[in-house]
C-alpha cells in the first residue's frame, strides 16, 4: 500500500501543468457512444454481487499508485471491482499487474468525461448489472477512501434510498457531485436507470 497517498497526489499534480491536464480533459474524441472500448479482463460477476466500476486516469501508460489503492479498498470492502482505465489509444502500453484484485479490466478510449466511462462499462457489462445487490460508480478524481470508509458503507447499506450520492450540490441545480454514486436493486431494475445509460450523450466541455 501506498504510505502517503495524499502527498502522491500532490505531487503527481505538481509535476502536471494546469493547462496540460485541462487540455487532456477536455481533448476532443469520438463520441462517448462510439469510443473505442475492450475488456483486458472479461467480468465474471455473479448475480447478487456488491459491485464497484471504478474509473482510473492512465497518463503516459502508467497509473498513479494512489489511484489503484483507492480501487483496491474497494476490494478489501468485498465488493465486485470493474476497473475501466481511459487512455489516449486502446494500443498504448498498460501495465494492469498491479491490478490482481480486479474482477475485471476494461480499457477505454477518453470521451464522455466519468459518465462516459460508466455508461460504457454498464452498456457492456448487460443485464447482468440488473441482477446486483448495489452498484457503485466512483473515479480516482478524489484522494481516499480515509479510516472513516467502512462506516460509511453501512451507512449506506442502512437507508432506503434507492439512488444515494455522498456529496449534495445546490450550485446551478441541485445535484449529487459525481464521483461516488451508489444504485440499490430497484433502481438497478428500473426503465430509467436503464434508459438513462443507454441514452448517456456528453456535453462539449465542462469549463
């Protein structure tokens, strides 16, 4: 485990121009429907499972250390974990080694921002996502999880909300912040849930 995830990523920021990672943010790419996707590693999920797509950021072919010790806490919590890594070609050199707890490895091309790659993994993992007893979709845009990690899980599993967001935002429209949602089984099953996904189509830019 990575002993200072907090200073890695500091220093990964550092080392990375403002402008240059805006620029890699936003580049334009095919449309998210579109955009080169494979599996490294087919899913083998089995129906009542606790599930994780947890989306990585590859940078040059490599991946932060902090980055795959947040995908691996979900792991160590006992979920599913699908990890999609966005990269600039489905050709360019990835070391998944450090990956072993993974359940499954999908590599896609950057487009569509987060939602993009969630909707992806969702459109290809099929109905099977239907048949899980909660689906997580986080990102590495934050540092974590902290010590607190496992009493928030419980928390979650203790309410009745079929869609649960862990940061509200009132800012524009009122709003989940994006980068952990959790969907119980009836959302799962839900026409919406599907169409929403299915239907998924980004907008130009975010800044």
């Amino acid at each position: 485990m990575l002993p200072d995830p907090l200073g890695a990523a500091i220093a990964w920021i550092k080392r990375t121009p403002p402008y240059n990672l805006a620029r890699s943010i936003r580049r334009g790419g095919p449309p998210a429907h579109r955009a080169p996707a494979k599996w490294v590693r087919a899913p083998r999920i089995a129906a009542g499972s606790r599930v994780c797509i947890f989306v990585l950021l590859a940078r040059g072919g490599r991946l932060m250390p902090h980055s795959v010790d947040h995908a691996r806490a979900w792991h160590d919590a006992g979920f599913k974990v699908v990890t999609v890594i966005i990269v600039d070609s489905l050709m360019s050199p990835i070391d998944t080694a450090h990956l072993d707890f993974a359940n499954a490895v999908l590599l896609r091309v950057n487009s569509g921002y987060d939602f993009g790659a969630w909707s992806a993994s969702i459109r290809l993992l099929g109905r099977s996502v239907h048949r899980y007893s909660l689906l997580v979709t986080a990102n590495d845009s934050v540092v974590g999880p902290s010590n607190r990690f496992a009493a928030m899980l419980e928390r979650v599993d203790r309410m009745d909300a079929d869609v649960i967001g862990l940061v509200e935002s009132v800012e524009v429209t009122h709003h989940f912040l994006s980068f952990l949602l959790f969907f119980k089984p009836r959302a799962l099953k839900s026409r919406l849930f599907r169409q929403f996904w299915e239907e998924f189509a980004p907008v130009t830019a975010t800044m």
